[in-house]
C-alpha cells in the first residue's frame, strides 16, 4: 500500500450537480479497489494559467489515497476515457510529502479563510 | 583617449556580495508542495523560466525538487509554461 495523491481538473462547462458526480465517480472506483480514501479537497472553478483544450477554467478536485499500485494504471486509464476530466496528476507521496500534507490539512482547519477558496456556481 | 581622463572622486562600490545559502535547508523545509503556486513564483524569472541555483543559492538537492515541483504545477496549469510580466 502506497499513499497518493491526484490532483485533476473538469471541464467548466459542467453544472455543479456534475462535478460532484464526476468526483463520486472516481471516488467510488477507487472504493472498489480496497483504496482507503484519506482526504479530498475541492478548489472550485479556478482559471488556468494556459488554455488547455481552448478551456481558461476548470474545476480542480484534489484526493489523497492510500492504495496498491496495480490501482493506479486503470484508474488513470478512466481518466483518459472521460471527456470531462481535462488534465491529471497522480503522485506518490513520500514521507515528506504525507507530513507535509497532514500539516497543511491541520492548518486549513483552524483557519478556514487560509484554504483555498471554493466556489459553489458552476 | 578622453575615457583614459575620467577620475573618480571616491574609489567606486563594488558591492560585496552576501553569502549565499540555501532557503530549505535552512528552514528545515523537507518538501516542495507543486500546488502553491504563489510560492514557486519566487524560484522563477517574469518569463515563467526557472532561475539558476547560482542567482537562488539553494542546494543541489533541493534545486531539483524545485525543478520537479515547477514542472508539475504547469502542467496542471497552476503555472504557465511561458509567460511575460510574471512580477
């Protein structure tokens, strides 16, 4: 069992009913493969720092895993397949990383305001 | 030959530089996060280019941590690949 963590983004073009049914998607694909699902953070409509597919903005999603490493290959396959999901990055966490993750996770907490906005239009 | 006559009154300041270090190491930090985009943007020129650890003077190691983080972000469009007026 390693940790990751995937960052991806949806086309803006979805309503936010969609975006959250993407997400359960993916959530619950990783549920089926005997993945334990440690944290997830959406960042709402965001602008892209470069158009990607002639798109300027995208829903960003963030999930953080634990889960063998058979998982990951088919479930960035079904990222491919999907046309919501416009780009993705899954990488394993490395000790330094999981630290600094569950710091980060400890501060969003105490001070709402320093998270990263989330925007409830779609 | 009048650039041979040109004196200056007092001898002119070359600024000594300061000793470089490496930010990481000396704050302890242990991981470069790829999504704070806010923070990579010290670690790179207004073009969006990343600067040289000799301008930077953050270790080898970390340097290439700084590297990977970059690369990530931009390719999750938090940073753009190339760009003028960054700062």
């Amino acid at each position: 069992m390693n940790r990751y963590e995937t960052v991806f983004i949806m086309t803006p073009v979805l309503s936010a009913d969609q975006v959250a049914e993407t997400v359960e998607k993916y959530k619950a694909y990783l549920k089926e493969n005997n993945a334990k699902i440690v944290h997830e953070e959406s960042w709402g409509l965001r602008k892209l720092a470069y158009p990607i597919q002639k798109k300027s903005t995208g829903f960003y999603q963030l999930l953080e895993f634990e889960a063998d490493a058979s998982v990951i290959l088919p479930f960035e396959t079904e990222f491919r397949r999907d046309e919501r999901i416009i780009r993705f990055l899954s990488t394993r966490m490395d000790k330094f990383h999981v630290e600094y993750a569950e710091m980060r996770r400890n501060k969003s907490k105490e001070a709402p305001k320093a998270a990263p906005a989330t925007t409830e239009e779609a | 030959m009048a650039d041979k006559n040109v004196r200056y009154l007092n001898p002119i300041s070359i600024d000594t530089q300061k000793e470089k270090y490496c930010r990481f190491k000396k704050k302890g930090i242990k991981y470069i996060d790829y999504k704070d985009a806010s923070f990579l943007l010290m670690l790179c020129n207004e073009q969006g280019k990343i600067l040289p650890r000799r301008l930077t003077g953050t270790s080898l190691k970390y340097q290439r941590k700084v590297g990977q983080a970059i690369k990530k972000a931009r390719h999750l469009a938090l940073m753009p690949y190339v760009a003028d007026n960054l700062r």
